[in-house]
C-alpha cells in the first residue's frame, strides 16, 4: 500500500514537475499594465483654391486668381512624412516609420486627415513634418507600405520617390493637359521641404480620452505663386531647379488653421 | 518498476518542451564573396539569401508573365550563355517587337555595383528591376498591375509564402526575390581570376596583353572588377543625341558620358558600347587607337587617344579573352527552371 502511494506520489510530482516546466508568456493578471495617458490625434489637411480659400474639388473647373488660366485637376498627391510634435516643454515626439501619401481622391469636404497614435499625453504646441521623402528612404531600395513603389510615386529610370503629383487640364496649354511629378532629393535642387507650424498659443491636449485635430490648409492655388503659368511650365518629370520652385510654391500654400481639441 | 521509468522518460521527454520554432535550416550558399574581390557594396542582412527567396526570384527572373502580354522575361535580354547580357543585339527587342535604348549589359556581379544603368541612375540594385518591368519598349506592365495579377492570376502566391512566410505579394517581396538570385550571380572563374589567385599560367602573348592593359586601359578599367565606376566621355561621337550621365545629374559637363563598365566576359557580350555599336575587340580597339572624336567633355587621358600598333591590339585582345568566366555560363544553379 505505501508502496503503490509512493509510486503514485512520485508520478504526480514528476507530472507537475515537468508540465510546469513551460514558459507562461501570458502573465497579465500577474502584471497589469502602467495607467495609459497615450492618446490619438488627427492632422486634417484642408484642400482650398487661392487666397480667398474658395472650395477645391478634382475634376471642377477652377480659374487661377493670378493668371487666370482655366483649370481642372484630375489628381493631387503628395507624401507627408516624418512627422514630429513639439511639447510645452521642448520635447519632441516622432511618429515611428513616419511616411503617408495624402491624395485629393480621398477628400472629404476638402479634407484629408491623418491618424496618429500613442503619443504621449500632454499639451504640444508645434508640429513639423517633411512633404516628401528623406534623402536617405529615398536611396533604401524596395520598401512597404507608403514608400511601396508600386503606389507610383516613384521614378524607375531615376531613383527616387515623386515627393508631389498634380495632373490636370489647362485651356493654355499646347496638348490641354498639364503634368507635374515633383522630385530630387540631392544635388543643389532638392524638392522635398521640412515645414513647421507653431500654434500660436493655442496648444493641442493630447489624453486617452480626446481625439484632438490639427487643421492645415492646403492651397493648391499656389503651383503658380510667383506669375508661374502652365503656359510656361506644362510639365515637369525630372529634379531640378523649377521642380524644386514648383514644390516649393507648392509647399509654401500649407498653413497652420486651427486646432480642434 | 519499468512502467514507473517508462513514465519517468515519456514525462522529460515531454515536458519543458518550448514553444519556439525549429532551428533555422542551413544556410543556402549560392551566393560566395571571392577573398581577391573587395567588399561588396550591397549586404544581404536585410534582405537574406533562402533557398526558397532564391529560387523564387530564379523563377521571375525567366518567366515572361512579367511582361505584358506575356512576351519576354528578364532572360530574354539577360542570357546566361551570354555572361547574362543580350544574344549579341546592340539594342534588346522588348515587347511588341520594339526596340531599346541601350544595350544590355551581362548581370553579374552586381553586389559590387552601386549604381546601376549605363548612366547610373538607379541606386540600387533591390529597384533596379522595376525600369525594364514599367518601360514601355522593354516589358511594359505597371508595377501595381503586376503584384496584383501574380496575386490573383498564378501559383505565385505559395512560392512567396515559401519564400517569406505569406501569400502576400508585394512589389517589395518580388524585388528582394529577384535580387536574392541576381546578387548571387557572381563571375569570378575566368582564367583572369586564376592567374590572380596563383593558379594559372598566362600565354606569352595574354602576358604581352596584361602588360598592355595594365598601361593603357586599367586606368578605367580598373582593378579586380575592370572598373572604376567613373561616368567618362570616350570619344564616341561630337554630339550626342542620348545624354548619358547628364541627364541624371543635370549638369552639361556630363553629357556624353557613360559608365565605365566591367570587362569581365567581355568576349561574351558583344557588342560594345553604351549603344552597342562595335561588334568586335578589335573595332573597340581601333577606336581607341585612331578613332577618337573631339568634344568639349572628351575625357583627359584619351586626349591623344591611345595610339596601339596591330600587334598590340591582338596582344590586348588575346587577354582580354582570359576575362571569360565559362564556369558561369554552365552554372546551371542560375540557369532557367526545367518546369
């Protein structure tokens, strides 16, 4: 009798033994996570036509306020990336793997908003992102996600991503249409371009609890800035100096708006 | 007793087992760095040689589906009985029957290689293949096109899940696969090679040859890999009509200028030039010799030309046939799948 207990003891024991032997991964009862003040905020950028910020629609005919050309556009996008927020106290926080295309397709309103998330809770008060890609993702061979270049924003014959595309009709130009694929990313005539907003007093609240939005104009008026036509310039497909104006107008139409805490 | 053992053995057996994966096989080697050659310039770490990544991208690499309309794969313009360069075409027939732009250069090697093209446009070698896939006189199917119909159309999706772990195609995925085989193309079996390494004994005539090489022509063609990676204007025409070098940088000193390129195998992927004008050695070499034309971005050292008698120029060619890695030409690990 002992005996049989003994043998039955030793296997139970072997038995706990070796089947607790595995490793537990899942220990969250054990260690329950650290209260999370991360939140989530929106940048929405606001698509408007000229100074006066009048609506701005793909496939509508517009008529630039300065030259006065007869335009319509069948596509807008560009690459916003890197993409940082300055807080109260001069930190910064960086979106991880930072690269988004925003296309005039998906407009709502005008508007195209970004997601960000996990960002630590706080008050921030400056955002600052690059329209285009960095020189060095531009130089990183095949990549996912936004920078897939299968999206087509990226030269075959020439490597580098197209940082800006606008495509569209014009009454003044020789074939009607006008095409500006916008990029270079070294050299003396980079198209790509770091852009920085501070809010004005206003900051932006970030907690578990709100989905705060910063607005950003964009108006795509301002290709033609400075007496540009597409009379003048129909198309551009390669860096250089007027693609680096072309952005640069471009880019010089994204302001600050407000913020939607 | 025995039964109390016997459960004592089922029971270690059984236990502490871990949840992690097998080992990793063993490392696929088709891919060997020569101790003579210097470092290359692209490291596999993020992009690591498997048998099945290089097997898959063997499979791209010869199949025409990549081609609209199904017409020519990247070996009908990259043969392997031509070191990998065109069936002796100065300009590649595409799809539709249209003609090229430039002459195919032999693919191999091409880890040492930083910029690609014969203007070096392209910076690097996992997105060089999206050029002739897009180009309309070359293969001619958009990027995202083509994802999709290997996605939706082809067996493709079980040799990517092989290959990465997903029967998920992306455009990222099919150019590592393609570089996994094309990176591991490497020519270093000529008898060039040989001599380099001890093992073979140069012909009076190769030796005369490799003397006349190393005064006149390794000043470009320089080194181990028979080049400098230098964009030069070597005297082929006054004006040009295909910019080379200056359209990628935009500055008119470069226009006219090509890329020096490797003369290993060179043999083996007539003809010659950037448009493939010279179908033989000896053209190139009277070219040098007499045949040099003026123009304002001429490079330098052909400023004279290089002046070579016929006996030189036989000499010269005699070695350049010892750039002939026939070893690669019946590599049949790079050969075109049977199935």
């Amino acid at each position: 009798m002992t005996i049989k207990f003994f043998k039955i003891a030793v296997m139970a024991m072997l038995l706990a033994f070796t089947t607790s032997c595995s490793d537990d991964d899942n220990n969250d009862d054990m260690n329950p996570p650290a209260e999370n003040t991360k939140g989530s905020m929106y940048i929405k950028f606001d698509h408007v036509w000229g100074p006066a910020q009048d609506d701005f629609a793909l496939n509508t005919d517009l008529t630039h306020p300065a030259s006065g050309e007869e335009l319509r556009f069948t596509k807008l996008r560009y690459y916003i990336s890197n993409i940082e927020l300055q807080n109260a106290n001069g930190d910064t926080w960086k979106e991880e793997e930072s690269y988004h295309i925003v296309d005039a397709e998906n407009m709502s309103s005008g508007e195209v908003e970004l997601e960000l998330s996990d960002l630590p809770g706080g008050s921030y008060t400056g955002i600052s992102y690059m329209i285009g890609v960095d020189s060095l993702r531009n130089v990183s061979g095949a990549q996912e996600g936004a920078l897939d270049p299968a999206e087509n924003m990226f030269w075959s014959w020439n490597t580098g991503y197209i940082f800006i595309k606008a495509e569209g009709e014009s009454n003044m130009t020789s074939n009607g249409s006008f095409t500006y694929h916008l990029g270079g990313f070294s050299g003396p005539f980079k198209a790509n371009q770091e852009k920085y907003h501070d809010f004005q007093g206003a900051t932006l609240e970030i907690s578990p609890a709100d989905n705060p939005a910063v607005h950003v104009t964009v108006n795509a008026a301002r290709f033609w800035h400075g007496g540009l036509s597409t009379e003048q310039v129909p198309m551009m497909h390669m860096p250089g100096e007027m693609a680096q104006t072309l952005a640069t107008n471009f880019g010089g139409g994204f302001q600050f708006d407000h913020i939607h805490n | 007793m025995r039964f109390t053992l016997a459960t004592l053995m089922v029971a270690l057996l059984i236990s502490c087992q871990d949840d992690k994966q097998e080992p990793p096989e063993a490392e696929f080697s088709a891919y060997e760095v020569p101790a003579h050659f210097p470092d290359p310039v692209y490291n596999f770490d993020g992009n690591p040689i498997t048998e099945k990544g290089f097997e898959l991208g063997r499979k791209l690499f010869y199949d025409k589906r990549l081609s609209r309309g199904q017409q020519v794969s990247c070996g009908s313009c990259h043969a392997q009985v031509h070191a990998f360069a065109d069936h002796a075409l100065p300009l590649s027939i595409g799809v539709d029957g249209k003609e090229g732009r430039r002459n195919s250069p032999g693919l191999y090697n091409l880890a040492w290689t930083e910029a690609f093209m014969w203007d070096g446009g392209i910076n690097h070698i996992e997105v060089m293949p999206i050029a002739p896939i897009t180009d309309s006189v070359e293969m001619d199917i958009p990027l995202s096109d083509l994802v999709e119909y290997l996605q939706t159309e082809t067996e493709y999706p079980e040799a990517f899940n092989a290959a990465f772990g997903s029967t998920e195609i992306t455009s990222a995925r099919l150019l590592k696969a393609l570089t996994q085989f094309q990176g591991s193309i490497v020519s270093d079996g000529s008898r060039y090679d040989k001599y380099l390494q001890g093992q073979y004994t140069m012909t009076v005539e190769q030796e005369r040859g490799l003397a006349l090489f190393e005064a006149n022509c390794a000043g470009c063609h320089a080194g181990v890999l028979q080049t400098d990676f230098s964009y030069r204007n070597n005297g082929l025409d006054a004006y040009f009509t295909d910019l080379g070098r200056g359209r990628i940088t935009q500055n008119p000193d470069d226009d006219g200028k090509f890329r020096v390129p490797s003369l290993r195998n060179v043999a083996l992927t007539n003809p010659y030039m950037h448009d493939g004008r010279f179908f033989t050695l000896e053209q190139v070499l009277d070219h040098y010799s007499e045949g040099i034309v003026e123009s304002p971005g001429l490079d330098p050292v052909l400023a004279n030309g290089i002046p070579l008698t016929e006996d030189e120029k036989e000499d010269i060619i005699e070695f350049l046939y010892t750039l002939s890695d026939f070893e690669l030409l019946g590599d049949l690990r790079f050969s075109e799948p049977l199935e």
